[in-house]
C-alpha cells in the first residue's frame, strides 16, 4: 500500500513508509458531521489495517467540542499512535491541553518539525 493517495472534500489521505499522513484542507471548520465523514474514510481507505497516523494541520480554522470528543474517542479505531505536526503556537498549546485532558487510547503527541514527528511514528510500526 506504499504510496497510495486519496482526496476527499476535507483532507489527503497518504500512506508513506507505513505510516498514514492526513492532510487538513486549509480553512477547514470542522463539527461533528466533518469528524465522521474523515474518520469513516480513514477507515475505508486503511482497508482495516491499523496504522501510526501523523495529521498534518495546514489551517483548520475551528473545530467544535463534538469533533473533537469524536475524534479522542470513537476516532482513534485503527490508530496505534497520533503525532499532530502543527505549526500555531498557539494550535500547539491547545492540543496539548486537550490531549492531556482527553487522554486519546493511543498514544498521542505534538510535534512542530515532521521529521521528529515521523521518527516518533516509526517506533510504533
């Protein structure tokens, strides 16, 4: 599966040397319905194959309470590791606190350079 690409109305879908990157469309403002659409198609493009996922924020520009529940929770299926590469620094803040409150299944981190981010995902292949 090396190599495979999709794009949907809200992200790029990658898998690269193992690892699944998801891409945010810039702007993006993502509720609860966004949050299932993403996750239902990580799942189908993963064919069921569980991956370390390295989510790429290239600008979302807001996410409501219920995304983000959805995400900690029923989200994480089929991810053995999260690495959030990001670039606000204030993006950065606000994730971390929210990871430390939600405490996602797998394990989780905040990464502002992606080859730190991957070398942390390869571990978890």
């Amino acid at each position: 599966m090396q190599g495979k690409t999709l794009e949907t109305p809200y992200v790029y879908f990658e898998i690269d040397d193992g690892i699944l990157i998801l891409t945010y469309k810039p702007g993006l403002s993502i509720g609860l319905d966004i949050a299932k659409s993403v996750v239902d198609d990580r799942l189908k493009f993963s064919e069921g194959k569980s991956y370390p996922l390295l989510i790429l924020d290239m600008g979302v520009a807001s996410m409501d309470i219920e995304a983000r529940n959805y995400f900690s929770n029923q989200g994480t299926e089929g991810v053995v590791a999260g690495a959030f590469m990001l670039t606000s620094a204030f993006t950065k803040f606000f994730v971390n606190f929210y990871l430390t409150i939600t405490k996602p299944k797998p394990p989780s981190k905040v990464f502002t350079d992606k080859a730190e981010a991957i070398k942390w995902l390869k571990e978890f292949s």
